[in-house]
C-alpha cells in the first residue's frame, strides 16, 4: 500500500489490511490534523485499506 | 449514473457532532453554516463595499469564494485584496494560486506587497529583526501585514474587511490571550473583530468563525480549489504553533473540545467587549496619523529599527 504524507512531502510502503485509524496511530499522526484520501477519494478513518489502495494522508494545518 | 459514481456519491467524506456527511450534504451543510454566520452576526450588509483579505491559502480562497457568493446574490460590491509579504517559497505559490482563482472566477483583485510598501520583503528584514531587536518573524510580519491590510483596504474605499480567520484561528487566540494574560485582546475576537469603531479601521468580520480547518481543507477539495499545501517557514518560531498543536490534541482526544472553546467564549464576548469598550478616542501616532497605542505606532517603530520605507498607494502602486 503506498502512503503520500504530504505535510512531509514523502511517500512510504505500508501493509494494508487495516483502518485508516490504524494506519494513523502506527504513523504517529493526530487524525483531527488531516484528511484521508483512498485512490483519489476522501474516506473516513474508520474505512478498511486495502495493499492495493494509494493512500494520500493530506494536512488540514496550513498557513502561518 | 454509473454504479461506480453512485457509490462515490453516497460514501461518507465527514463525521463530526454525531452525524455523518456525504459529498453533497458536507458541501451543503458547510456553505449553509457560513451564510448563516454572515447573516446572524450582520458580518455583510446591503450598502458595503467588501474587500476580502485573500493570501491564496485554503482558509482564504473558500472565504473569497462564499463572500463573492453571497455578495453577487446580494448585488453587493466586492473584490480582493492579497499581501504578499515576500516569504519566498510559501507567499509565491500561494499568490499564484490565487491569481489563477480570481481570473477563473472573474474576481477584481489587487496584489499589495511589503516590497513595494515598506522597501522590504519579509525574507529580507526577518534575520535583521531577530539578531538586532530580538523580535520573531511572525511579530513583525503580523505588525505590517495588519497595518497594510488595514491602510490598503481603507484606501480602496472598503466598508468591510473579510478575513478567513477560522474557528481553529480562534481558539488558538484565545488559549494565547489567556496564558498570556491578556483579556483586553480577547475582547477583540468574535465573528466582528474589535472593540471601538474607528474611522482608522475597516471593521474586520470573519465568516469562517464557526468552520474548523479541517472542514475548510475538505471543502476546498470537494470543490476542486487548486489550493497546495502550504505552511509559512516562520511558524516554527511561534508560540501559536505549540498553542496549536496542544489543541489538536486535545481534540483527539476529546471530540468538540474546539467547538466548546469558542461557543464559551462567544457567551461571554459581550461581556469582555463591554468592559474594554472606551469613549476614549484612539492615539494618533504623531509620525504617520494612524491609531495608535501610543505616541508612535509599532509600524513607525519598526520603520526606525528595520529601515523600511514607507509608500503610499498611488494609482497602482501596489
């Protein structure tokens, strides 16, 4: 399953088979700072990933 | 429709305060939400002349869309103002973005920028500020983005200022103020900023009060913004950013705690702005004229320490 985490502008392999709240607590992020994007649609955290999906983890934090 | 599409349009994309949103019904709850601030609070009236503070970020590019939605509804005039500080790789995109929206959606704007204004761009005077004067980017940047917010608008014959300070701005602001100490500050937050009117200050309303961000980041993608991610290289220096950060995780971990801050807060605003209102008539810096907190104002201050030369707008001297 491949993670962008775009607040660090990286992407990383993970194991699917998980929610997306699992996915969030194992990568240390606080699920209220982001939303969650599964091959190119917004889901909630609850929602089960797959290995095959592309997972976008896009920051609601911006400005200054 | 396909079944593919049909699917997409019943998936949940939001769940907050024990309800859950498709597309659709987010899109409709969030634009309802916002008109609904505009008009209980009085934030947008018939006979103003609204100018919309839009730095090209999420939080302003949705305040710019929905004012410009309702003013066009009310045949209410308005148009778009952008300070571009001169953060190199933060400011430049986000001015493009913004650029590419107000053509898109037939928006009049203007591009004010320190550059041009103070002789400076942020990028240039930041180091010099904090090795000489010990004072952070974001505190000079907040003192001359304001005051050019301000002196801009009010040259450009605007009634009202629109800013897309959000329900997390707030509440970031208000944690600071209290910590700091200082309810005289708090008494000026609120959907209508300020305490007294001056004619010094375009009154400053903010439509976005109630929205958290991360209900505007999804708006600005359901509706297809181009907006990017952006996150000024300064903010790490700041005190709101620990504010900030203490306060997501409080809303992990107790869901509202956000919404119960501010709904607190605006049950005793009136209160706070009664108590710091004064007949008092502002200071006028005895350097520029404008209001001041004392006999010379943080700009004129910052002009002396930092070197900044100040222009006037002259016919599109921006």
């Amino acid at each position: 399953m491949e993670v962008f985490i775009e607040k660090e502008q990286r992407t990383i392999s993970e194991q699917g088979n998980c929610t997306g709240a699992e996915l969030l607590k194992k990568l240390g992020i606080n699920a209220t700072t982001i939303l969650l994007v599964r091959n190119g649609e917004v889901i909630l955290e609850e929602e089960h990933l797959d290995d095959s999906d592309t997972i976008q983890i896009l920051s609601v934090v911006s400005g200054g | 429709m396909s079944q593919e599409i049909a699917q997409q349009e019943e998936r949940l994309v939001y769940k907050a305060h024990g309800k859950a949103y498709t597309k659709a019904q987010f899109l409709h709850y969030y634009e309802r939400k916002v008109f609904k601030t505009i008009t209980k609070y009085n934030l947008i009236q018939k006979d103003d002349n609204v100018c919309i503070a839009t730095s090209g970020g999420k939080d302003s590019i949705t305040v710019l869309y929905l004012t410009a939605k309702y003013c066009k509804k009310h045949d209410i005039p308005f148009f778009a103002l952008c300070i571009d500080e001169g953060i190199a790789h933060y400011r430049d995109h986000t001015v493009e973005d913004l650029k590419a929206f107000c053509t898109a959606h037939t928006i009049p704007h203007t591009i004010v920028s320190f550059k041009v204004r103070f002789g400076a761009a942020l990028d240039e005077i930041r180091e010099k500020a904090m090795q000489e004067y010990g004072k952070k980017p974001c505190t000079v940047c907040g003192i001359l983005r304001r005051a050019l917010l301000n002196r801009a608008s009010r040259e450009l014959k605007a009634t009202k200022l629109v800013t897309g300070h959000n329900m997390d701005d707030e509440a970031q602001s208000l944690l600071m103020n209290l910590v700091l100490g200082n309810m005289r500050h708090n008494a000026s937050l609120g959907p209508v900023t300020g305490i007294n009117t001056s004619k010094h200050f375009t009154p400053r309303v903010k439509p976005l009060y109630f929205m958290n961000e991360k209900e505007t980041r999804l708006y600005c993608l359901l509706k297809g913004f181009a907006v990017h991610f952006t996150e000024c290289p300064n903010i790490s220096h700041s005190f709101r950013a620990v504010v900030r950060d203490s306060l997501n995780d409080l809303e992990l971990q107790h869901e509202g705690a956000k919404n119960g801050l501010i709904n607190a807060f605006m049950e005793i605003m009136p209160l706070l702005k009664e108590k710091y209102r004064s007949d008092k008539q502002f200071t006028i810096c005895t350097r520029c004229g404008e209001a001041s907190a004392g006999a010379v104002c943080n700009v004129c201050r910052l002009q002396e320490e930092l070197d900044l030369k100040i222009e006037e707008i002259h016919n599109g001297n921006t």
